[in-house]
C-alpha cells in the first residue's frame, strides 16, 4: 500500500520531506555503508533540499543521482541540476561521495546513453538487473507526469534494460530532456513523491487511480510509494 502523509502546508511537507529522505538514506548506509539519492527538479522539492543540508548526518556516504533534466546546460535557469546545487549540492560542508550529473548539454540520445552506462557501472550485479536506487524524490504535473515520463508517451513503453531514456517531445518546454525509465523508478527500494497546491489534487487522486499510461504517476510500485502532500494537493474524501 502506498504510505500517504497529508500536513497544512507547503513548509509542513519540506520538513517531513526532508526527514523522511535522511532517514531512508540512513538506513541503507547502516546496511551498506553507502546510499544512493536521485533528485528531481522543479519548485516543490526546493525547500525540501535545503533542509536537507543539516537533515542528513554524513553526506560522504552518499551518491546524487538525478531523475530527469532539461536539455540544457549545467548553468541554465531551467536546469535541474542548477536548482540542486544552489539549494543543497553547494551548500554541503562536504562533498557527498558523488554527484552523477545528467549531461543535458550533450543532446537527449547521447545524454541519456552516457547516463544509463553510468548507472549500470555504479551498480553490482547481472546486466540483467535493474539496478536499484535507495531513494527516488519525484514531483507530480498535473497532468500526472513523473521525472520527464508525460501522458502516453512513447518513453513508458521502453525495454525494461533501457535505464535512461531520450526525449524529444516534451509537452512542457524545452522539447527535449533526459529521463529515467520507468523501470528504474519502478525498481528503486522507494519512490518519495511531494505535492502541494490546489492544481496537483487531481494529478494525485489520479495517480492512486488505476494504472494506466495517460497518468504515468499511477504506474509507480504502490508498496514502495510514500507521498507526502499538503491540504490543498489532497484529494477529496
């Protein structure tokens, strides 16, 4: 069963948020001596990342990943990998053990080849394993997209041995983007989706819906699903 946590507000959430993410990673450190993270951009998890500086213990033990970036520079406004290193990455006191950045400037294709080769060499096992993150924070669109995964899209219909994905017709500007596949969010031991506000209640009442390719939100592992949102994101009872 997906764990659903419903608080006042916006700042309510980025504190849970923000304990929650550390004690998962806390967890997996206590198992494996190391733990990895992938971050999503947009404005919702911002808050959440800042608090995140002082929430988790030994950032050294941990490896960033990313769930999905623009195809743009490191340095671009619209850039996921820019919102996190200025509300967290850069503000650590030290590193964390690695930062795999999505290299957007490189172009969809061969961004998301060179990021699936460094996810597989990141990860023990048999090629034919999903490798398997601790922690993946993902937003929602109200149109219930997750990562760079959009209604219908070709994208969730990828090979499961397809790690990462391009994407060259973006609904959401700019048209192209890198993104997971929805078999790696489905394989990570847990998927922490935030909303809040007025217009993601539809998204999220859909996403506990049936599954089903026009809402991609809904196609996450329910029993590693937690959601923490706010009032106005909840949907009606």
């Amino acid at each position: 069963m997906t764990r659903i946590t419903t608080l006042a507000d916006p700042e309510a959430v980025a504190v849970r948020a923000a304990r929650d993410i550390a004690g998962q990673l806390q967890r997996a450190i206590e198992q494996r001596g190391r733990a990895h993270l992938a971050l999503s951009g947009g404005g919702t998890p911002e808050r959440t990342y800042q608090l995140l500086v002082d929430a988790v213990e030994d950032w050294g033990t941990v490896e960033v990943w990313f769930a999905d970036e623009r195809c743009v520079g490191p340095q671009d406004e619209q850039s996921n990998y820019r919102m996190a290193a200025q509300t967290l990455l850069d503000r650590l006191a030290s590193p964390p053990r690695a930062i795999h950045r999505m290299r957007g400037e490189l172009g969809p294709q061969e961004g998301a080849r060179r990021y699936a080769q460094e996810l597989r060499a990141s990860f023990d096992g048999p090629e034919s394993d999903v490798p398997a993150l601790d922690l993946i924070v993902l937003g929602i669109g109200p149109d219930g997209h997750v990562a760079s995964l959009f209604p219908g899209a070709p994208t969730l219909a990828a090979d499961k041995h397809d790690l990462c994905l391009a994407v060259h017709d973006s609904p959401k500007p700019p048209s192209e983007r890198i993104t997971l596949s929805l078999a790696v969010l489905r394989a990570a031991n847990r998927c922490l989706l935030l909303a809040t506000g007025p217009s993601k209640a539809d998204a999220v009442s859909a996403a506990m819906g049936e599954p089903t390719k026009h809402v991609p939100a809904s196609l996450l592992r329910r029993e590693r699903l937690t959601m923490i949102l706010d009032d106005m994101a909840a949907p009606a009872r």
